[in-house]
C-alpha cells in the first residue's frame, strides 16, 4: 500500500475525531485524566484543545522538570506534576538517586502530590546498562531512599508494577532474567504496607487480564488504588471481560479506580522528521498528533461509556508480537463497549480522583 494512503495507527477506521467529540457529547462529569505525559510547547497547546473537546477538566502529568514551566504556560491551572528522575541523566545511579531526591523535592514546592515508580520488567536492561540489574526495582536502596522522602513530605506513591501478559509470552520469556508475571507482585505487598501512603499502580494494576488477582490486591490492601492508563493495554484486555463481570469489579472498588489515558505529546509529533525518530513514528504533522491525542479520548470513553462492539481504531502491535503469522503492524482488537452507568463513570472520571485531593495542587510541605 501506497504510504500516502495507508491507514495512520491511530486512526485506523478514518474517524473525524472532532466531529466525535461533538457527536458523543460531554461524559457526565469533567474528566481527570491522573495519568499522562504532557511535553513541548505546541504539542501542549494541541493537547489542551483535544482535552478539552473530550471533556478532560485536569490532568496530572508525568513532565520533566526542565519543561515544566513551558507546559504550565500553555496548560495553567488545567495541569498537575507527578515527580519523576530524569531519564536522560547519563549517570543512572544519581538519576535514581541524589538527583531525583532533589527533584522530589522541587516537584513538592511546585504543589505535586504523587512520586513515581517505574519498575517495569525492562527496568533490568536499563540497569544491566551500569551493571546494577536490581537498580530500579522497587525495593531496591535508592527506591527506598526516594520513598522515605516522599512519604515525609506528604506525598503518595504511583507505580508501574508489571507489563502486559503477551510481554511475559514473548520479550520477558526468561523468567530467570525477569521474574515472573507474579514475582513482580511480591515487593509491592510488602511495600504496600510498609508505607501507609495511597498508591496507585498504573495501567489497572498492570494486570487487567485478571480481574481476580486485582480483587486480591484490593482486598489485602486498603491503601491501593489502579488508574486505566495504556489506552491500548486497556481496550485489548478490559473489552474481554464480562461486561456484568467488569462493572461488578468498578462497584466492589468504588472510589479506587481512577481514569488514566497514558498519552505522551511531544513537540516532535508536529513536524517530519527522518526515520528512526521515535516519536515522529507515531505522529509527524498536526493532523496526526491531534488523531494520536484523541484516539485515546475516542477509545477509553467509547470503552466505558457505549455499547460498540466493534474494531479499535488503533493499532495493537502486541497482537503482532504474539502472532505474526495471523497479525500485522496494523491490526487491532475488537473493543466492547461496557455501557457503564453514569455513577460508575462519574466515580472514574472524577470522583476518585477528588477523594485523594489529586484537583487542588498543594504547597503546604514545600519548605521541606
């Protein structure tokens, strides 16, 4: 197929996401989106336009702290920060370590409430990078370290716990290297109390496949929280739930499952650039950042709030890795609808997010 003429991934079925945004009407109640990463300058701007014709109020985001000031400028009150390292640091020990105590701490008088944690299975390469494969587990020293801080300043904890199960089938198929889908579990238990903090483990607790392991999680743990970031995770895995099944799950956990969307704008997608770009991979002019943006909108909020029972308009190259001989780069799965009731959809898109005081940033530790 002529490149001029294929599909873009995030818009697989041509949708005039505008015009989608008119025609769904505003959700019940203002968005939060509690999980994203909002970076450059014009890209923020195209964020806020494509935010706030989805209905999305406020948004809490994982920005480095050298754009904060541009994002705040394009976004104002609209944008909340998360503390997170920098990861383009050359030295990772003090990335991790001194570097990012110091940055929680500018982050807090910047009125941030949430420190990340991002120990994803692959964290063991990044680590084996400076030959310290445990450097980003998270219950490794500097993780604890950052954690004390944290938690004497007054913040809560998110963390990135596990990846999907079509990774732990193909990329981490060596358990010796990786551990285990359910090894990934053990330190964030302990962890979990430990540290009486809310936590909020991203991307369903990064086990929306098993909606049962995610009961036991919430149950033996009153102070966790998941959000619903990875759009593409979410669509692929929660539309294969029981619908009676999936809104049983959001009642029993009422006021602990917050909306998350994952998306990552970046000056970057504005423009062409040569191949190789990671980011001009996903979008590379105005029009396809603006798909790439609210394709996630279009996907979470037709997930949860419609009966559509139909194709994702965005590609799933999961589906690819665990079958290349049935999938191409371009497939995507089905995404079922689950119709969910107005005060379920209120509690995820707004309400749980208020319960944690995630709306208001707060200053009150920042002499610390």
């Amino acid at each position: 197929m002529n490149s001029e003429h294929a599909p873009h991934p995030a818009n697989l079925l041509g949708i005039d996401y505008r015009q989608a945004a008119v025609d769904m009407g505003p959700p019940p109640t203002p968005i939060v989106d509690a999980h994203l990463h909002i970076g450059g300058t014009r890209a923020a701007e195209l964020y806020r336009d494509v935010a706030t014709s989805w209905g999305v109020r406020h948004c809490i985001s994982m920005t480095q702290l050298e754009q904060v000031d541009a994002v705040s400028a394009a976004m104002g009150d609209m944008v909340q920060f998360i503390a997170i390292p920098s990861f383009s640091n050359p030295d990772r020990r003090v990335a991790h370590g001194t570097d990012f105590m110091d940055r929680i701490r500018t982050f807090r008088a910047l009125g941030s409430k949430i420190v990340k944690f991002w120990c994803a299975p692959r964290g063991v390469e990044y680590g084996e990078e400076v030959g310290d494969p445990g450097l980003l587990r998270l219950d490794s020293p500097v993780r604890r370290d950052a954690m004390d801080l944290a938690a004497s300043l007054d913040m809560m904890f998110m963390v990135h716990i596990a990846d999907p199960d079509t990774w732990f089938a193909t990329r981490y198929k060596d358990a010796d290297r990786f551990g285990t889908k359910a090894a990934q579990y053990d330190a964030l238990e302990e962890l979990l109390d430990l540290y009486p903090v809310p936590w909020i483990a991203a991307h369903f607790g990064g086990w929306p496949e098993d909606l049962d392991v995610l009961d036991g999680l919430l149950e033996r743990h009153p102070n966790l929280h998941l959000d619903t970031s990875a759009t593409k995770w979410m669509v692929r895995e929660l539309s294969r739930h029981d619908s009676v099944r999936f809104a049983s799950f959001l009642t029993r956990w009422s006021g602990r499952i917050l909306f998350g969307s994952d998306i990552l704008t970046s000056d970057d997608h504005l423009v062409a650039a040569p191949d190789g770009n990671e980011m001009t991979a996903k979008a590379s002019s105005l029009k396809e950042a603006y798909d790439l943006y609210a394709s996630r909108y279009w996907a979470l909020r037709t997930l949860f709030e419609s009966d559509y029972d139909g194709p994702s308009p965005i590609a799933d190259p999961d589906l690819e890795m665990v079958d290349p001989e049935a999938h191409g780069p371009l497939d995507s799965p089905t995404l079922h609808g689950h119709h969910l009731s107005g005060e379920l959809l209120r509690m995820i898109y707004a309400d749980a997010a208020r319960g944690l005081g995630l709306l208001e940033p707060d200053h009150s530790a920042s002499k610390a």
